[in-house]
C-alpha cells in the first residue's frame, strides 16, 4: 500500500529551520502499531496522521518515533498547511478533532498559520524532582509544572548554555523538561528550549505544545498578552504568541520540504 507523506518545517518561513513534521494524509485509520512504525521510521519528532471528518473537520492523531502523544504543535501546524497548500482545501478555518479536544487553525492574510490550543498554565514546585538539576547541569530561579515541569532561568545565554545529559533528564517524571528565560533582545519576550528523552526527542527544535505552558506564564509574569516568542534551539524558530483567557494563540510559517509515497 501507497501512502502520501509530506514533510514541513513549521515555525519557519524557509527550509532547513523550524521544526520538520512529517504529514501523512490517510483515508482511514491504520493500526496505531503501524503508524507508531511509520513515525520511528520517519525518525523526526512527530509524524500527523488525519483523516477526513465532515466539511472542513479531521481527526488528527501525532506519534513520535517512540510513543503517541496527547498534543502536539508544530505536526498541527504542518497539517494545516499541508491542507491548504497541497490538498486543495479553501476554506478560512480547519477544525482538527484531538485527543486534546477540538483544535481549530486558521490561515491569516500575512501567510501565517494561527493555532487555537488550550491553555495550560504551570504552577510552582517547592522542590526540585529528581534528575532535574544533574540533567541541565544548572540550577534554575524556579521551578513549575504543567504537562511539562518549566524551568526558569535569568537570562538567554544561560539557556544556551545548557547542555543536557539526556539520561538524567529521563529520569524526571514529566513528559518533557522546558527551559525558559527573558529574551535578550528587544523585540522579543521570551525564549525557550525542550527537552523530551522520555518522549524520544532528545530536543525538540520548535514546540508547539510547549507554548500552552510558557503563553500563560509569561503573559501573568510580563502583564501582556500578545508576545514574541523564539525557540533557541540549533535550528530556532519564531512563534507569534496571544492569551485568550483559557485558550492561546500560537502562530507560524511553514515551508514544504519534501513531498513523496511511503510503502508500507
């Protein structure tokens, strides 16, 4: 059996930045083991699989190459562009049936794509879990956990500067571990990096996901609501970020990279 497959960098304007998503069109379902194959195959961070619903709705369903997982951002956002560049659809509005509840995504008159995602703002910890402070080899002003435990430093360079043991992050008993500080120039507020060993992803380039987290926190902690966002990993990406009471808006590009069939 053929099947299309399309790989995108989402939170990206260009090719060989973002974070790459492979898409996968499907008719029906597959069975979860194989489309948990086919995204070990594929080898990125998540692979989208979605089919059809009614109109313009599809259910969606992400795998990393060692487990599926309940949200996922940037897949999301390639999905959407895959849609609307590649399959012909025209409408303003997708409306993707989730795991996570209904995610809606529109396409704005400056190219961008606009996730509509629950917000799920962290709250602090008193100590630090286990694996924490050996896994980045620093020591946080602050720890929160959401879905993901955020762990809050003062400046950029310090969130570069980490360098993680990935063995002693797997031990922290959270999806993933996201650091997170000011950012140092002025025309953005924060930066941010993701670490998910427990997840198969040792680092994720751009985290869609992530923002449900850190939106919420730095709108509370900068009292705003629309901020400028980049993840600072090797490849970076920009997010165009708004809180709306109990949802976020996240925003982004997306380029094709590549377009083909799998055999499976």
């Amino acid at each position: 059996m053929n099947l299309p497959i399309y790989q995108v960098d989402a939170f990206s304007d260009r090719p060989f930045a973002g974070n790459p998503a492979a898409v996968c069109p499907l008719e029906s379902w597959l069975p979860a083991d194989a489309m948990q194959a086919i995204a070990a195959e594929n080898n990125l961070a998540e692979t989208a699989f979605f089919i059809p619903k009614t109109g313009n709705e599809y259910e969606i369903r992400w795998f990393t190459p060692a487990v599926e997982v309940e949200l996922c951002g940037h897949a999301t956002l390639a999905s959407a562009h895959v849609l609307h560049q590649h399959l012909g659809f025209q409408g303003e509005e997708i409306v993707f049936h989730s795991q996570s509840g209904p995610l809606r995504v529109s396409r704005e008159t400056n190219g961008r794509l606009t996730l509509d995602f629950p917000s799920r703002p962290p709250q602090p910890l008193a100590t630090h879990p286990d694996g924490l402070l050996d896994g980045l080899g620093a020591t946080p002003l602050q720890v929160l956990a959401g879905p993901d435990l955020v762990a809050l430093f003062a400046t950029e360079a310090e969130v570069l500067a980490i360098k993680p043991n990935q063995l002693q992050l797997a031990r922290v008993e959270y999806r993933a571990v996201i650091v997170t500080a000011p950012a140092a120039d002025t025309e953005t507020d924060f930066v941010s990096r993701f670490f998910g060993p427990r997840v198969g992803v040792p680092e994720d380039p751009v985290t869609g996901s992530a923002h449900t987290t850190l939106i919420p926190y730095w709108a509370e902690k900068l009292g705003k609501t629309t901020l400028k966002a980049r993840q600072v990993s090797a490849r970076g990406g920009e997010l165009w970020c708004e809180l709306r009471g109990e949802r976020v808006r996240i925003s982004g590009y997306a380029v094709t990279y590549l377009r083909g069939e799998i055999n499976v």
